[in-house]
C-alpha cells in the first residue's frame, strides 16, 4: 500500500485579546524580543507578530485551508470547547470555525482540554457533537496531555479516534477507539531541547527528512503530520515555508494523503 499522510492542524488560539486574563500575551512579548535579540527570528517577522496583536488575530485558517485545498490535502482541524492551559477562546468562535470549517469540505475534532477524567472528556464530547452536528469523531489533547486511563476514557466517551500519543508506530485499535501516533509536531522541529526556537529551516528541513527515513524502514502505514495553523503566516516565515516545503517534498517524492476517517474505513478492510 505504501506509506500514506495525515496531515492535522490544531487550533490554540483566535484572537489575542481573549488572553485578557492570563499571562499569555507579556510572554508573547518577552519571547519575541528573545528570539529576535539571539538572531532566531527577522526584524520582519518580529514586526509582523506585533501587527497580529493590533488586528487581533492569531488564527490562519482561511488561509491555511486554501493553502491544502490547492495541494489536495483533506486535513482536519481540532478545535476546542474547553477552556485550559493557554487556550482561552470562547464557544461561540469555535463554533463558527467547526461550521466554517465543515462548510469548505475539511474534517473536524476535538482539542481536549480535561484528560484526567472521565465527565471532562464526556462533556466535551457532548458539546463538540452538538456544535458541529457529527456523530463520529476524533481527539487530540492539548499539548499532547494524557493519563494513564485516557484511552478509556475516550473509549467510553465514543471517540472514534485519538491522535495525542508521540511515537514511531503504525496505527491500532483499543477497544473501538483507534490510536494514530503523532509523527511530526512543527514545535518539536523547531525547538530542540529549548524554551526558544533554535533551528533555522534548513535544519527543520534535514530533521523532517530523517524522520521520514525512519518511518519508510518501520514500514509506518500512516505517518502523521501536526501543523498549527498560527503559524502559517509571515509573522512565522520560517515555520510557514517549512510546512510549504514539507507538502512539497511529500507530493514530490510519491506520498499520497488522506484523512483519519478513510485511514480508518482502509484498515477494517485488511
């Protein structure tokens, strides 16, 4: 079958004005000078992160599904109903992003928030079907966060499929949940052990290329690929032109893409 792509894209933030009561935008601010000051960012992309705050907006969906249209890539955005850990956007954005994103033929899921119990994971699930309308979909937990049990809990919930865990392995299925480990994550790439950004493209570039070297030896079926889609904007150009180059490179080279949903559809078939 040969090793097919799923690219992801998670939602963290809207706009920052709705960082009003946490510590979310002077951390903003002092990073950015650090980036700039060590020489890891350009006086433009600096200038630009600045103009995000005055137009608040810290959000490139449009753009970024315009972008995988004309590549042909099915991408599925996860988007949260939760409040948590520096995700502070209200149910009415997510809302109008799930349907605005449902409405240009992508696929949408769950950011999760609560990953320690049960009635957090059921209540998200419950508002996410009712805002978008769908009665199967997936999860991915904000910052990767996952307890012992959660794939029971996810389980139990009706989840049809978590994409959270960080490993080399091929899709499998718990229960009636399927696991599709996370491969690629564009803040892995780009930060190296470090609280600041410390790789240049050309260096995300070769990281990116030896990945992939290593999922064709384990005969990886499904290679998973997280982009956030803040990033996709020329206020983070090196991000931007990585993820550009990483479309390219997989179209390029003979990689197919498809989503979760057919990933899943596929696999019961074998």
């Amino acid at each position: 079958m040969g090793t097919k792509i799923i690219i992801s894209h998670d939602v963290d933030h809207i706009k920052p004005f709705e960082h009003k009561r946490d510590l979310i935008l002077p951390k903003f601010i002092v990073r950015n000078f650090i980036e700039y000051v060590i020489g890891n960012i350009s006086t433009l992309e600096l200038k630009n992160r600045f103009k995000s705050i005055i137009e608040n907006k810290w959000q490139n969906i449009e753009e970024l599904m315009r972008f995988d249209r004309e590549n042909e890539v099915v991408s599925t955005f996860f988007l949260a109903v939760n409040n948590g850990k520096g995700l502070s956007y209200s149910l009415e954005d997510a809302e109008f992003w799930i349907k605005r994103i449902l409405g240009k033929g992508f696929n949408v899921g769950v950011h999760g928030i609560g990953y320690e119990n049960l009635n957090s994971i059921n209540r998200e699930h419950k508002i996410f079907r009712s805002l978008s309308g769908l009665k199967k979909f997936g999860i991915r937990m904000h910052y990767l966060r996952v307890s012992k049990d959660i794939l029971k809990f996810l389980n139990k919930a009706g989840y049809l499929f978590d994409s959270s865990l960080f490993r080399m392995s091929n899709p499998y299925k718990v229960g009636k949940i399927w696991e599709f480990p996370l491969h690629v994550m564009d803040s892995y790439v780009f930060y190296d052990g470090s609280r600041w950004q410390n790789r240049n493209l050309k260096q995300a570039i070769e990281t990116t290329k030896r990945t992939l070297e290593r999922t064709l030896n384990k005969d990886i079926q499904y290679f998973t690929i997280l982009f956030h889609d803040r990033y996709f904007s020329d206020a983070y150009m090196t991000w931007k032109d990585w993820y550009i180059w990483v479309i390219k490179y997989l179209k390029d080279n003979g990689f197919r893409f498809t989503d979760y949903h057919q990933a899943i559809k596929e696999m019961k078939l074998h």
